[in-house]
C-alpha cells in the first residue's frame, strides 16, 4: 500500500534564521488509516512539522527547506495550500483562533465559500461535518456561546467540511477539562474507525491520547528519536524521560519499580495492562498509605468570601452564592469544567472583580472599597499566558517595574531585583530580552514580576498549561518551594495530577457554585461528584481503586505513594 504521507530528509528553518535549524533530517512514512500521536518538549519542532503537512511550510512562512514532503505523491513544494487542503485539514490548539462565523453553520461554510463550491454542494458538507462531531443541534448557536470542547468540535467539523484523508491537530485538547478532551479525543478516533480518516495529533498528555494511537513518534531537537508503537517507545522509558515527555503514571510506577529491580519484563502503558500484574505483587498483603497530616484551621481567615454572586454585562450569571474562606499557608486548587466560574472567581481575590452581591475580605479589607492597585500588595495575580503581562525590554526592567510603581527607593527595589533574578536563576540573564526566551522561563518572570511586590497570597491560572513535563516540574517546583517558605498559593488548573500532588486543599465548581471542597484524598474519593465537574481522578488513583479487589484497601493518588507501597511489599 502506498503511504499517504512520505517524507524523506526533512530539514528547515524559518526565515530570519536560516542557521537555525527547527526540523532536522526527518525522514517517515505514514499510511493511510493510521493513527499517529506526537509528543516532544517545548521547541522540538512538533508545530513546524505540522506545518509541513498542508504546506504552510514553506510556502506561508518561507525560510530554508530540505529533503520533500509527499502528500499522496504530490510535493508540498509544488503544491500549494489551497490544492492541498482537499487531502490535509489541520486544526490547531486554541479553537478561538479559528472563528470566524456569527453561527456554528456560517463558520463551516467559510472555508468553502472561499473556494467557491456549489451551493448545494457546501449545504451537503456542512451538513454532513455538523452531523460527524454532534454539533448539528447547535448549527444556528454563536460559536462565542459554546464550551470549550465545542468549539474544538466546531475547529474540526470546519476541517472535515473540505473532506480531507488526513487530519492533522496540534495540541487540540491543552485547554480542555478532563472530560472535554475525551469528548475531543472520542470524536477523532471515530473519524479515524468510522471514516478511515488518518489523524496525526500533537498531545503530550499521553495517558489520554494512546489507547486510540496506533504508533507514537517522539520529537527531540528537531529530530524524530523513534516512531514505532506506543508499547515499544514506552518500553525505552529513560529515552521519553529525557525528551521531556511525561510518561503515564502506570509506566512511570513500574519505570521505578524497575530501576528498583522490583519489575520484570516491558513496561505496561494502561491500567488494564499493569492490574493484573501488580495485583498479584499485593495479592494476599495488607497495605497501608501513611496520610498527610491535615493543620487544623486558624481562627482568622486570611481571604473570605461571603455568598458572592456576579454576573456580566451581557445578564449571564457566572458564579452564585459562593461561600469560601481561604487561611494562610493554604495550597488551594480550584477545579471544575471550561465556563464553571474558576478565572471568574480568582478575579474577585486581588479587585478585578467586583460582586454583584456578597463580600470578599482580603485581610479584613472589603475589596469593593479598595483600588486593585491596593489590593496587588497583598493578592498577586499571574495570567496563563506569559506573553499577556510580560511587556518590559529586558527582565531586569520586568521585574523592576511593579516596585517602581509602588514608589520603593532605588536601593530597596535593586535589592529585591537581585534576590528575584537569585529565586528564577537568572542572575546572569537581567539584561536579556523576555520575548526571546523559552516558555518555563517566560513563566518564571511573570510570577517573579508579582512576587517581587510581596504580596501575601499568589494566585496562578493554569501556571503549567503548554509546558512539555521538565517545563511544567521546574514551575511548580519553584511554587512549591515559595509555598514552603509561608506564601499563601491558590491555582486554577485542570490538572488532576497537579493538584493531588501539590495542593493541600481543592474545590470543584460547576456552573458558578462550589460542588466539593476537601483535601485531595478526600476530593478525589468522589468520583461521581468529580464527573459531574468535569473533573477526571488521576490515573493512579483509577489504578489504585481497579487494585481494591487485590487487598488495597486506600485510594492512592500519588504516584510516589504507590511506589512506595511496592517496595514495602517486598
């Protein structure tokens, strides 16, 4: 059978910096009916090689290209976009960007408008894309007004509209909560089982994304360290460790079992594959978890947050009769589905947000009587994208420039410049420019731009959304070590790993209300109340409650626990 892709020596750089190469010598073969996963770290090259595709590179971006890609035999060089959108539909990671109708059915009809098809015919496709993805009860919505896996939906039906054999996402699911992603992921592989349609999909969550994949290829530097299928890549745990790729936590247990000399044979990479296995190492032991000991709770609360009520202009009510307390030296998640009220929520602690109705106290201040300039000192706030508050020449003058405003001397603000630039490492770097640095340390420059005004509590949004693995590790680490030095740290996140391993409180919301609030043993014991948040259990605690038949008689929901718990068994 001939390959539906086919490429042979693929090198490029982008224009302006054509010594530097982004792809290097890529050479594979993807057949038609294939399911491919990609993972790789930040700046492996795994957007540009999604460009390559549908021949936004070279013919978009320009630069210097060598080696061919064949698409069904057709040089993507000679090729133009227009003529290869007909085999290649791509979707790319924010759905947003992608809107352009004032419907779900106008933002369908675009694209093949644009190429000026029959009427009955784009009537016919649309309807038939509508249809594939479950949007067409929705097709006279504005798309403005969908969740978040719908519009990764609609970013797909727009795709399928033009009837493509190949079907290339990148990152479609980074932004989504649990839930929406296996409802993203669950539409993709019945494109791919249903219609034949071949899919090459750029996900680093690869505990979600591989049991529909049918080879994985890992992205390092530019070059393909190994395509094969998921068990044999995940079989050379230390080669997918070090190009930044998380492992999931089944394979990650038995990786350290196995340097421990504690497991035999090929690493599994589902819960379904490792039961059976380490069922039989516990069968018939009796096995305990040490829990984390809980600190009682102060008298006077730090933040409080008396049944508030908002809504926006527009009438829509966002959060209702919300009523939390938040102490020092907290480490609060705040979880629940796309809309739920999260951000909307997190806006009210530092002002930007004012209640409707209901009171928020930060430190006893009443946040509708102080300025958000104010309220900065003691609640900081870090948005999730770096690039939305990082605006400075250089760091040093980033880090300088909330002090400044604060009217602290010169010699207070170098002093607490030097001992940021200390905190982030970067000492050598405070004359360096911030837009031309990687994503960890983008992130590591807002957080450390509002930490160096000391406020009391810092509240992140999705502080590790984007990162490859080290990235996201080294920033919540950096949070960890804050936290433990009495910073009072609240995250929004859908991570459930993340919040199990580092928060010591969580809440779930859902449609503006609070639904559980508890420490994350108890949250995650909750499983249908998670789901109707949207919230997903973390993969080892799936793994610890299929291992209850074999006498684990607590939930774990640390990977390191469940580690610990096999060694003590032997």
């Amino acid at each position: 059978m001939d390959p539906i892709v086919d490429i042979q020596g693929l090198s490029y750089a982008y224009r302006g910096f054509e010594n530097k190469w982004v792809l290097r010598d890529i050479t594979f073969q993807i057949q038609p009916g294939e399911f491919i996963a990609v993972a790789g770290r930040t700046g492996s090259g795994k957007s540009t090689l999604c460009y390559t595709l549908n021949g936004l590179v070279p013919h978009s971006f320009g630069g210097k290209m060598e080696g061919f890609v064949l698409i069904y035999g057709l040089n993507t060089r000679d090729a133009a976009p227009a003529v290869l959108a007909s085999k290649v539909g791509i979707v790319l990671q924010s759905a947003e960007s992608q809107l352009v109708g004032l419907t779900v059915r106008e933002d369908v009809e675009f694209g093949l408008e644009n190429i000026m098809l029959p009427r009955e015919e784009i009537r016919e496709r649309v309807d038939w894309a509508l249809d594939v993805v479950k949007l067409s009860h929705l097709q006279n919505s504005s798309p403005w007004n969908l969740s978040g896996g719908q519009k990764q939906r609609l970013a797909i039906a727009s795709a399928l509209a033009f009837r493509p054999q190949l079907l290339v996402l990148d990152n479609p699911t980074a932004e989504l909560d649990p839930i929406g992603k296996q409802d993203v992921l669950e539409t993709i592989s019945f494109l791919n089982r249903e219609h034949g349609i071949t899919i090459f999909i750029v996900d680093q969550e690869l505990h979600e994304v591989l049991p529909y994949a049918h080879r994985l290829l890992i992205l390092d530097d530019g070059k393909v360290l190994v395509i094969d299928t998921p068990e044999i890549v995940l079989d050379q745990a230390e080669l997918v460790r070090g190009s930044g790729v998380k492992l999931p936590d089944v394979t990650e247990i038995s990786y350290q079992l196995r340097k421990r000399k504690l497991w035999i044979g090929t690493l599994p990479i589902s819960i379904a594959q490792a039961t059976e296995k380490f069922g039989a190492m516990i069968q018939g032991v009796s096995l305990q978890v040490m829990p984390r000991v809980e600190t009682p709770a102060p008298e006077k609360h730090l933040i409080e947050i008396k049944n508030v009520s908002f809504g926006y202009p527009n009438g829509r009510m966002v959060l209702q009769g919300i009523d939390l307390n938040i102490d020092s030296g907290d480490f609060l998640a705040i979880m629940g589905q796309n809309g739920a009220g999260k951000t909307t929520l997190a806006k009210h602690l530092n002002g930007l947000l004012k209640p409707n109705k209901g009171q928020v106290l930060v430190e006893g201040l009443d946040t509708q009587k102080e300025s958000v300039a104010h309220l900065a000192t003691r609640v900081g706030y870090v948005f999730q994208n770096p690039d939305h508050q990082i605006f400075s020449k250089t760091v040093g003058d980033e880090l300088s420039f909330g002090p400044k405003n604060l009217g602290w001397s010169a010699d207070r603000i170098e002093q607490a410049v030097q001992r940021a630039l200390h905190d982030i490492e970067m000492e050598d770097r405070r004359e360096a420019e911030p837009y031309f640095m990687g994503l960890a340390e983008r992130k590591l420059i807002a957080i450390a731009s509002v930490l160096i005004m000391e406020p009391h509590v810092l509240v992140l949004d999705e502080p590790a959304t984007g990162a490859d693995y080290n990235v996201a590790l080294r920033i919540m680490r950096y949070i960890s070590s804050l936290h433990d030095r009495g910073l009072t740290v609240i995250i929004i996140t859908h991570d459930v790993s993340l919040a199990a391993n580092y928060a010591s409180r969580v809440i779930a919301m859902r449609d503006g209300a609070i639904k559980i609030a508890g420490s994350p043993e108890s949250i995650f014991q909750q499983k249908e109340l998670l789901n109707e948040c949207n919230i997903s259990l973390p993969e080892v605690a799936e793994l610890s409650n299929t291992l209850a038949s074999y006498n684990l008689k607590q939930q774990v929901i640390r990977v390191q626990d469940m580690v610990s718990l096999f060694e003590g068994v032997q």
